[in-house]
C-alpha cells in the first residue's frame, strides 16, 4: 500500500480525526448521489468513489497518477465502480457525461484551477450538480504556522476567491462550512435504535471554518439541509487525551532541552566572564599599541616631511634626466638618420658589387670552358705526339733492320763475286 506523504490521504496511514474529516465529505455527497451516475474527480487511492459507489447507480473514479489508479482499482471491486488514470484538466468523456461530480481538497493543489471548472461544467449534465471542497486558507495558514506551508499546495482560497471561482462557471452555488466539532454522544450498549439529534444551530462563521464546501449547478438548486456526521469511531476526548500525551510527551522533551540549554548557558556565562577578564588585558594591551601608535605616528610625520624633501630634489633631478633624455632622444634621432642613409648607400654599393661579381662569375665560366676546351686539344696533340713517336720508333726500328740487312748482303760472298764480275749494284 501508498505510503502517507501529505498529498493524497493513505486508508490506515492518518489518524482518525484526519480520516473523518475526508470520508465525512464522500457521507454528505452520498444523498445527492442516489441512483445517479457520478464522477469523483481526483479521486486518489478510491475509498470515497467506493462509499458513493453504495447508493449510486455508477461511479468513475479518476486520478493523473497511474499507480494511485491501479491500487484503487485492485482494493475495491465492485460492479458499479471503475477507475481510470487521467488529469482532472483534461477529461477524456463526453460533454453531460454524468449527473454529479464531486471534487474533495484537489482545487488547491492545481496550477490552473480554471480547467479543472471548465472540465467539470462540460462533463456535468446541465440538469446535475457539482460537490467541490477546499480548505479555509485564514484557517490553514494559522492551523500550519508552525509547520508550515503544505508543499503540494499551489493555492489556497478565502470564501471570497472560492465563491468568485465558481461563480465564473457555475452561477448557481450554494456554500456550507465544514467544522469538526465537540459532540456528547449517548450510544445504548445494546441494540441502538433510531437516533435523535439536537443541533443547536447558529449562523456559519465562514472566517473561522475548518473547509468550504459547495453545491453548484447550472440550474437552481433545492434546499441545503445541515448535514452531521458522527463517525463510530470518534471519540474526542479520548483523541484529546492522546494529544495531551503527545504533548507532555513534547513538553518533557522540551524540558530536557532547557536543562541542556541551562548548562549551556551556566558554560556560556563562565566563559563570558573569562572572556571579559582577557579583555580587560587585551584593552591594557591596546592603551600600550596606542601609545606606541602615536609615537609611531609622530616619527612618520617626520619621516613624511623628509620624504617630500627628497621627492621635491628627486623631482629636479628627474626634471634634469628627462632633458638630457631629449638631449639623447634629438642626438638619436640623427644617428638614426645617418645609419638610415648609410644603409641605404651600402645597399646600393651592395647591389653594384652583386652584379660585378655575377659578371665576374660569368667570365670566369667562361674561361674555365675555354681552359676546358684547350686541355681537351693538349690531350688530342699528347696523343698524337705518343703516336708518332711509335710511329718514329717503328720507322728507325726498320732502317736500323735494312741496314744490317745490307751489311749482311755487302758483306756476303756473292755479292762479292758479282762485284768481281762486274755484277750487282757498283756503290754496294
């Protein structure tokens, strides 16, 4: 089961006085529903849609959370009870699709109540009612002053704002105030018969009121009997008691903490006394700093008045360096203006020299082609002189072989004999 998280009421998870007040609106809603077809919008974990379900012919039960609507639909199980998941700003019927609808502590918890009302006056028969309910927002501020504002509500109404609020919808309206009151009950032990009620009524103080509860319609509405639920289960001075309980159970915490802020104070008030004892020293101290203080003052002034000498001769000498710094700025500037001109002129003579020595390296090319060439004609005339040379040697090689070659044939025997004969070369 959903656990209790102030946002929608948990069966068995709330106190009875907080249960009665949300199940004695489903009771109160239940006259109007007799045999009619009924939407409870809003409807949270089903146990009021189960309560009107007794007496209506139909109920549909809506809710935007889809967990909420499974666990509704799985608790109560009766024919003439449905749930289904669905915004309350949007509703997924029909125009007149019921003849009442019913709407418990929801209004206040909408960012734009004004759909949830257009919603409601579209699906609602014309000829039905619609049962609305929010608390008193004097009330509910002063009842949660302490805890707070509840966070899941995005606002609260005065009697004034809800009255005008339903008044843009719905021009039929009639208003009751919902109050948990003291009542003294006589219950027989024994077979209870019917009830007798006296109620001594006064007029509704609706600033005072616990919630405001209205009956709207589209038409003009019959009657607006006072309605008084007593549940079984209500006991009011025995809820008191368990309050007073909770409540001496809160004041003897209470009382423990201010025996512990006691001590606490006891501590503060001895460690107050030391520290006024360590100011009395720190301010002895501090009459000492001061004096010191104002000696240390007096040798600043002094000191200040030396310093402003100083700077008036450091102002003549910074006055003297910054003309001489022109001085040097003007000198500056024409060496500048030299360097200037020399570069250029040096640019110049470094230009001409670039193109001398380019013709320079040209003519130089060109002689080492010729060097080049006369060394290839050189190599030709080494080769021809080596040539010839052999050619000389083979030359003498062959006379130096003729000769003796005639030697030998002067010198041989015949030619001798021929020579005596008168034969043969005469000069041989």
């Amino acid at each position: 089961m959903a656990e209790f998280t102030g946002e929608r009421l948990v069966p068995g998870k709330v106190d009875t006085d907080l249960w009665n007040e949300h199940i004695s609106r489903y009771h109160f809603a239940a006259r109007l529903c007799r045999h009619k077809t009924v939407l409870d919008l809003g409807c949270g974990l089903g146990y009021g849609a189960a309560e009107l379900a007794r007496t209506a012919k139909s109920v549909m039960g809506v809710d935007r959370d889809n967990e909420t609507i499974k666990e509704a639909t799985q608790t109560y199980r009766l024919p003439n009870l449905s749930f289904r998941t669905a915004p309350v700003e949007e509703l997924p019927f029909a125009e007149a699709s019921f003849e009442i609808g019913v709407c418990f502590e929801v209004i206040e918890h909408l960012d734009n109540y004004r759909l949830l009302l257009q919603e409601a006056r579209r699906v609602i028969h014309p000829q039905g009612a619609f049962v609305v309910s929010t608390p008193n927002k004097a009330y509910y501020e002063e009842s949660r002053r302490l805890a707070g504002p509840n966070p899941f509500h995005t606002r609260e109404f005065s009697y004034e704002e809800f009255q005008a609020a339903l008044q843009e919808y719905f021009p039929y309206q009639t208003f009751f105030v919902q109050n948990h009151t003291a009542a003294i009950l006589f219950l027989p032990t024994h077979a209870p018969g019917s009830p007798e009620l006296r109620l001594e009524l006064e007029a509704a103080e609706v600033e005072s009121a616990h919630f405001f509860l209205a009956v709207c319609s589209s038409q003009p509405l019959m009657g607006a009997p006072t309605y008084v639920y007593v549940p079984q289960s209500a006991n009011v001075l025995a809820e008191r008691e368990k309050h007073i309980q909770r409540l001496e159970g809160e004041l003897r915490q209470k009382d423990s903490w201010l025996h512990e802020l006691e001590a606490r104070h006891a501590g503060l008030v001895e460690q107050h006394q030391d520290t006024v004892v360590e100011l009395e020293s720190k301010n002895k101290w501090a009459l000492e700093q001061n004096a010191r203080l104002d000696h240390a003052r007096e040798v600043l002034q002094r000191l200040e008045a030396e310093l402003a000498n100083t700077h008036a001769e450091s102002q003549k000498q910074a006055e003297a360096y910054e003309e001489r710094l022109r001085n040097l700025d003007a000198e500056l500037a024409g060496t500048a203006a030299w360097a200037k001109e020399t570069e250029q002129r040096l640019n110049q003579e470094m230009r001409v020299l670039a193109e001398h020595t380019q013709r320079l390296d040209e003519e130089i090319a060109k002689a080492a082609q010729q060097l080049s060439n006369y060394q290839a004609k050189v190599d030709e005339l080494d080769a021809l002189l080596v040539e010839r040379t052999t050619w000389a040697q083979s030359l003498e090689q062959e006379r130096s072989r003729l000769e003796a070659q005639l030697a030998g044939y002067a010198a041989s025997r015949w030619t001798k004999l021929g020579r005596s004969l008168g034969l043969g070369p005469k000069n041989a």
